[in-house]
C-alpha cells in the first residue's frame, strides 16, 4: 500500500492506559494513532480519566504527541481504594518492580489481587467504557472496527460487549501474554481460579475476528488456544524517530544506560559481576523503577558508586539517558517463559543506534530482534568471557550497528503494517 486510499476507514480504540498515564503501555497504541490517519485510517479513543484511574507512573509530555478524538470515562478502581487503606501511596508496576515481593503486605495483596479480580482489578472500568461506546454508536458515529488492547485485558470485554451488540468487526492487541506472562504465577491463583481465568483467555482470544501479538513467541503461545489459528498476526512494537534528540559522543568513562523497570526476577548478579571483570572505568544509569531486591544486590557486589539510579523518567529524558550511553544493557528476567516476548524499550534502544547487551536471552524474541536489525549481541548468563569480549569491540569501536536495518522497526513502517490489516480486513 503506498497511496492512501480513497475511502476512510474509522476505528474506536479502547485503551486503559493514555495519556497523562506514563510507561510503555501507553506508548504502541499512541504512536499508532499518530500515524495511523496517514494510511487512511482515523482512531477515535475512549479511555479512563486520569481522576478515576490507577496508574502506576504519569508522564504529561506523551499529551502532545496527537491531536485525536479522545473519550474519556469514570471508573470505579479497587487500587486505589486499596492502596489508600493500607496506606500505599503507588500502583504496582509489572512484574511488581515497586515492592517488595517477600513482603507479608505482598503476598496478602497479590493474593487479594490474584483472587478476587479476574482476570485484573480494573475490570470495573469496562461498564462505562462499553456504555461511552454504545453511545457514540447510538448518536450516529460509524467504525469499521473496533480495538482492544491489554493489559489490562479486562479492556478485551469491552469489545465483546460491542461485538454482541452490533456486530462490529473486533481486534484483541495483546501487548503482553495473559496467563503467559511471566510474573503469572506471583499473582498466588488457587487452581480454580486459574482455570477460570485460562477458559476466559481463551473465550476472548476465539471470539475476536483478528488477534495481534507483539513477537513472534507470543504469537505461538496465543496460537496455541485458538480454534482458528490464521485470524492470529503479528504487529511489532517500534521506535519513533521524532523522539530522538542529537547529542554529541561520550567522553572519559564508558556509560551503560538501562531504560525501564528492574524487578526482583531481572537477577542482576551476573551481569554487575561481569562488569566488575572490566578492566576499564565504567558507569550504569538506570532510568526506571528498581526492586528493593536489585538496590541490595547492588550495595552487596559493592558497586553502588558506579550505578545511578535515576527512578521513572519522563519518556523522552529516559530516551536521552539511552541516547548518552556508548552501550545498551538489556536483561531478560531469569524465570521461565520470559524469553517469550519483548520489550518496547528493545525497539527503541535499536532507534538509537548505539550497541546493545542482550542479557540472559540469547535465542529468544529479544535476540532475534537484535540480530535482525544487526544492533548488538546476546549472550546467556554463563558468558562471561564472550561478553567482556563484547564491551570491549564496542569500547575500542570495533563494532557497528547496521544502521541501513534499523528503519524497518521504525513506528511510521510498523503503523503501515497495522493500517493494512484494517483496511484490508486482516
């Protein structure tokens, strides 16, 4: 498709997490309405308002990257009522990043959470996102399609809803796996609740007319539970050129940046005492939110002088730590099934085009993202030699990113993607 074709398409997008929510669950589906009319396709958003919504991070700056129709809802959160009980000041973030997880008061949450709201707790938001919908409908407004996106994906019931009610075309975005994901089992499930949350993975996943994973991996675990697995297609996360600023080279100590969050099940030993080994005078700024567990592991190797922790940052300032670093460190959580799937951060460490140290996942998702845009290396966590090896090419400039293969993940191309199979109907 090169031209934009004559006749419009119109979409409503039901996402929880928009601005002035913060993270990368507010990123895809943004950047894909930033582009998305200039393949012919207009997105109308409903979402929560911010008042009435749980958000673990804000970042205001994200509202100035589109100008579209935005709706925005009451809800009745559970979180927040939670947390002002006990006290809790902040949502937990994925993966539990912000708490710590041996806790008493944790494991009691987690359980409340895991429990007593299938499949998450902001399913009490679907009543009104589902009532907005149907009244936009009622009042004249015309979509070829409806969109889902989760997590939470308690939002997938709003499109249910709306394809019982007027047959409209529905599409389930999964930006993460349901009952795959890998911090599933810290939700502490009985066995019965499990079952039930699996039989309403499936029942959504089988109802939708077209279902979008992010990475090839996932696309096999969602395959797995599909009657009809060829409405099943993969749209990758990507990168935003305009997010990038120029900056100048590096000089005196060699920087690593990290971008994102670090939970307990990241287990940064082994590469904080591989960097250690270095011969060489180095730093790491972590730009996210960090487990309690990983602050510890840090003062225990003795190596609190040489990483920053910087906490949650804006977008485009955690995009310009990156864009200082002369290398990219990326840690794929050491517990089973997290090698299926990736990151948004991974796309836009490729978009900076600065080496990248894939850490712990050397034939996963992430791996063969990285090999494909020709951005860097990966290594599992025994290699301790090849990966000195490996800082050090890129120390003394002996390696390159291709940077005629990176284009490809860019979010304009990707957006492109996601405008075929709506015009074309999957």
């Amino acid at each position: 498709m090169t031209d934009v074709p004559e006749e419009r398409k119109r979409v409503l997008i039901i996402t929880y997490y928009w601005p002035p929510s913060g993270g990368a669950g507010v990123q895809r589906w943004l950047k894909f309405c930033k582009y998305l009319p200039q393949f012919g396709v207009d997105p109308v958003v409903i979402t929560v308002a911010p008042e009435c919504a749980s958000y673990p991070v804000l970042d205001d700056t994200m509202a100035l990257e589109t100008q579209i129709e935005v709706h925005r809802t009451r809800s009745f959160e559970p979180l927040r009522f939670f947390s002002a009980l006990f006290g809790r000041k902040k949502t937990p973030y994925s993966g539990f990043s912000n708490v710590d997880t041996h806790s008493t008061f944790s494991k009691v949450s987690r359980w409340l959470r895991g429990n007593l709201f299938i499949p998450d707790p902001r399913k009490y938001w679907v009543g009104y996102a589902f009532k907005k919908a149907l009244s936009l409908i009622d009042k004249g407004a015309n979509f070829d399609a409806i969109i889902t996106t989760g997590p939470p994906h308690s939002t997938h019931f709003v499109g249910e809803k709306i394809k019982r009610a007027t047959g409209m075309k529905w599409i389930a975005d999964f930006r993460d796996p349901w009952t795959d994901i890998y911090y599933y089992d810290q939700l502490l499930h009985s066995k019965i609740v499990k079952k039930k949350d699996a039989a309403i993975e499936k029942r959504i996943l089988n109802g939708a007319d077209l279902v979008l994973a992010v990475c090839p991996s996932n696309e096999m675990l969602l395959k797995e539970k599909l009657l009809n697995p060829n409405k099943l297609k993969v749209i990758t996360n990507g990168f935003d050129p305009s997010d990038f600023n120029s900056v100048s080279p590096t000089v005196g100590v060699f920087r690593i940046g990290y971008t994102g969050t670090l939970a307990s099940t990241y287990k940064v030993e082994p590469i904080l005492s591989i960097l250690t080994a270095c011969e060489f005078e180095w730093r790491l700024d972590i730009a996210g939110v960090v487990a309690p567990e990983i602050v510890s592991e840090i003062s225990r190797l003795g190596v609190s002088n040489r990483v920053n922790i910087l906490g949650y940052l804006p977008h485009k300032k955690a995009l310009a730590i990156a864009q200082n670093s002369d290398l990219l460190l990326h840690v794929v959580p050491d517990i089973a099934g997290a090698r299926s799937g990736t990151t948004g951060k991974l796309f836009e460490y490729i978009g900076c085009q600065i080496p990248i140290l894939n850490f712990g996942d050397k034939e996963g998702d992430s791996a063969l993202f990285i090999d494909e845009a020709q951005a860097g290396k990966s290594f599992d966590r025994n290699e301790q030699s090849a990966v000195i090896e490996y800082i050090e090419s890129v120390r003394d400039g002996a390696f390159k990113v291709g940077s005629q293969k990176v284009q490809r993940f860019s979010r304009k191309a990707i957006t492109k993607d996601l405008a075929e199979l709506i015009i074309n109907g999957g």
